[in-house]
C-alpha cells in the first residue's frame, strides 16, 4: 500500500517550507528513515526522513517550490505500484467535496503537478445521480429545517453553514441563501469558499483572534491568504503591497531578481505587521564604556585555562540587559491586546545576522547565568543560525530582544520590535564623547543604546528609567557583577 509523505509542520507559526533539493529521485528504492529532500522553513533548514521502505513512485514538487505545510510532497510504495487512484483523489479532493482525512489545510485547488489536502465533507451535486441529487435536496433541507429564523426579518443560517464559515474565516454578511426562506446552508457556504482564495491555517487563527473578515485576495502560494493579509486588511492595507517596476529602457543593464521567500519572506512579514499593529517609540543614550573596556581587557589577558578570553563586548551587555530587567518587568513582557503577560525569568532574543537573514535565537534564562555561560550558549546559538543548524525551540519563547549593530559603526539606530515583546534594545557602536570632570573636559568611550517600546504596554517614563538603570549598569559593570 502506497504511503504519503507530508511536508511537516516545525512550529505553529511555520506556514509553508521550501524544497531546497531532493536526496532521492523518481523511483529510487528507499529505507525508512533516509532522507529523502532537505527543506527550508521561514527560520532553519531540515531533512525529510522517508516514513516507510519502498521505491519512491513519485515527487510532486520541484526543488525550488514553496510548499504548504501537512501538504503532499511525495509518494512510497512496491515497484510499479498503480497510484494514479490516489493521485487523482488527492489532486481533486478539494474541488469534488472528497472527505478529510483530518487535516484542514484550507488549501487550494491544485493541478496535475500540484496536490492539495481534501476539504471537508460535503455533497455535490454535479454530475450527480437523481437519486444523489434526491439525497442532497434532501439532506440540505434538514439542515436548514434545524435552523431558526432570526425575528429580525434578517435571512436565517443553519448551524453547519454557521459552523464551517467560521472554521474557515468566512464573513457570513452578503450570502445568498438556498434554502428555504432563503436561508443560507452549507452548500452555500461551500460555494462561496470554492470561489474564494483558500486560506492557510494561521489565517483562518488570525481572523478568529482579531474578529477581522476574510480579505478577497492572498499574497501566498497560489493566490492563498496568509496571516500577513489578515493584517493588512484590518489595518486597511490589504492590496497596498509594491509592485515591481518593469524592466525597460529606463532600466538599463542587467538586472537581478530575487524571489521573497524562506527566511526573508518571514522578515518581510514580521517587521510589516510589527509597525503596523504596535505603538513603537524609540529613545537613545549613550553609556559611558570605561568600565566595560577595563573589564574586557582583564579577561583577555586572563590564564586561558579559565576559558575567558572569549567573553566579548556584546556578551558584557547581554549580561547587563538580563540584570536591568529584573528590576523592571514592564519591559520584560509581551502584549497581547487584551492583556499583558509579565515574565519573572528573562529569555533573552539574541539578533543574528546571517546569509540567509536575520535570525533571533533565544538564551534561556539569561538571569540565571554568569556571565561566562551566556557568552558560552550566545555562541553557541550564533553559530547554529549561521550554519542552519538552529531548531524552531531555540528561535521561539524571548521575553525581550537584544541587537547589535556597534561592530557596523552605527552609534544609534531604530530597532523594530519583536512582536509580542514589549520592547527591545539595540547597541551601537563605541565612540568618544566629551565628558566635564571638575570644570575640565576629557574624551571618554561612550557606547550607544537605543530602546524601542511598544507605548501600548509601557509608558515613556519606565521605559526612560530602564534604559537609564541599563547605562548605568554597563558604566559601573565591576559592580553590577559583585551584586
């Protein structure tokens, strides 16, 4: 019997992943647990294992496709096995009404080379028997018979076409109705979803967690609607994307396009939603750097056998920011519209620049730990992102983010948010500023700190009396490490 193999889901957040090469080819003989294609989410790369022995009959994907997530990618069966049942019945399950297999991947329709998951249950009269067609009839006025008419005047809905419009994000407002008295039932909703752009399942999350509608057109795989177009249509933007200038004389010389995908897909989206649905507010100071220069240069020039040396500027912070932060739970916290979760242990979000894009691991329980554990585990996160090596856990669960642009030569700069995080902090470069001292003037290192907080969850003045604690932590950090 032939076996399915799914693209996995790594993570709720995780919508689509990308085929980055097949291992195995069309009718290569395969052992369970081989890999069969290594893909690219929208954070790491990883394998795909095959799930069971057998020849591989059939690839459905090219490398280079982005590919929804529970979606069929390959197929494994006995040598010269007949699939073509299966393929026709994956390939069609969503247009013809075929029965789930429990998973509702709301996706489209697809093509001879592109397979979808099956939709729900649910009748079809097309091409139908009279006695099908009798059964359907009947079948739909049951369902409306069990709705109740709204006293109103307004047109009734039956509880299924109640149900499956709101599992599937459908606003209900504008339907017509084929039931009796015009009530909407099931198969009208059904209609109304086979015209529409499918939805992935974030979207349909996001459309019930806002209470927004579902937007008319998607920018995912296929014309989809992704989460981001949730978004964009409650803050009325949706369709206000920008478009690609053509290439024509104006444009002289060649010309390099990049497809938006992957991890730069996942940044596009984050940061676009990040501004439009927070209240960011960004405030700078310098932090006079003597005292972490001084204790630098004393743990480089530490015994080796103590293992020191390694421990750099941006760890020294990373410290500090984790130290700060527990006197001040405002920041360390998310936003969630409704309320506002304070964590009593401070997970730091590490900023990561890689070939592949930014990258924000997280160091557990930075509180915790000395200073020489999170320089350890800073690397060690640091050096996974840059070899793709980094899982889902370590990229999710920060509290608070750090991000250092100091090494660029940029003194202060605007950092985005982490949504939901309340706030994030951005370290710049060190660079002279001139300091009174009894009525004399001298050049002293400074390093600079900009905060953003969301103004939603903290007010300026806590947020100034972070940012403030945090410069005079990092100017007296001989102290701050004997408390």
């Amino acid at each position: 019997m032939a076996t399915e193999v799914l693209m996995p889901r790594q993570g709720n957040t995780v919508e689509s992943c990308i085929i980055l090469s097949w291992k195995k080819k069309e009718q290569d003989g395969v052992k369970q647990g081989e890999v069969l294609c290594e893909v690219e989410t929208d954070k790491a790369t990883f394998e795909v294992e095959a799930p069971s022995d057998g020849t591989l009959l059939k690839v459905l994907h090219p490398e280079g496709a982005d590919v929804p997530v529970l979606e069929l990618i390959a197929v494994i069966g006995e040598p010269g096995e007949d699939i073509s049942e299966l393929l026709k019945q994956k390939g069609s399950g969503e247009q013809s009404g075929g029965r789930s297999n429990g998973r509702d991947s709301d996706a489209s329709p697809a093509s001879s080379t592109t397979l979808s998951e099956p939709a729900p249950s649910e009748p079809a009269s097309a091409g139908a028997s009279p006695a099908d067609a009798a059964q359907v009839r009947t079948a739909a006025s049951g369902a409306a018979a069990a709705s109740t008419q709204p006293d109103d005047g307004s047109v009734g809905v039956s509880p299924r076409a109640r149900n499956l419009a709101e599992s599937k994000g459908l606003e209900m407002h504008g339907l017509s109705g084929s039931g009796p008295g015009g009530r909407i039932i099931e198969r009208d909703v059904r209609k109304a979803l086979g015209t529409s752009p499918a939805m992935t399942p974030a979207a349909i999350d996001a459309v019930k967690a806002l209470g927004g509608r579902r937007p008319s057109a998607g920018t995912g795989i296929g014309g989809r609607i992704t989460a981001a177009d949730v978004a964009a249509e409650g803050t009325g933007l949706q369709g206000q994307g920008v478009v690609r200038p053509l290439i024509s004389g104006e444009f002289p010389g060649p010309v390099r396009e990049i497809p938006v995908q992957g991890v730069r897909k996942r940044i596009s989206e984050r940061m676009l939603a990040s501004l439009q649905s927070t209240a960011q507010v960004t405030l700078n100071m310098p932090a006079d750097a003597r005292s972490m220069l001084a204790f630098r240069k004393r743990l480089k020039a530490a015994n080796p056998e103590r293992g020191l040396g390694g421990v750099n500027l941006n760890d020294i912070v990373l410290y500090a920011v984790s130290r700060t932060l527990v006197d001040f739970p405002d920041l360390n916290g998310h936003f969630l519209g409704d309320k506002i979760l304070q964590f009593e242990r401070v997970h730091l979000g590490l900023a990561v620049d890689t070939e592949r894009g930014l990258m924000v691991p997280v160091v557990r329980n930075a509180d915790l730990l000395s200073l020489k554990e999170i320089s350890a585990e800073a690397k060690r996160l640091a050096a996974a992102c840059l070899d793709g090596k980094v899982t889902s856990r370590e990229l999710s669960g920060g509290t608070f983010t750090v991000t250092n642009l100091g090494s660029l030569g940029i003194e202060y700069f605007t950092p985005v948010l982490n949504t939901p995080q309340a706030a994030i902090v951005g370290v710049g470069a060190i660079a002279p500023r001139p300091l009174e001292t009894d009525g004399e003037y001298e050049l002293v290192p400074h390093i600079g700190l900009s905060l953003t907080f969301d103004h939603r969850a903290v007010d300026g003045a806590p947020a100034a009396r972070f940012l403030r604690a945090l410069a005079d932590n990092l100017a007296s950090f001989d102290l701050l490490l004997a408390e």
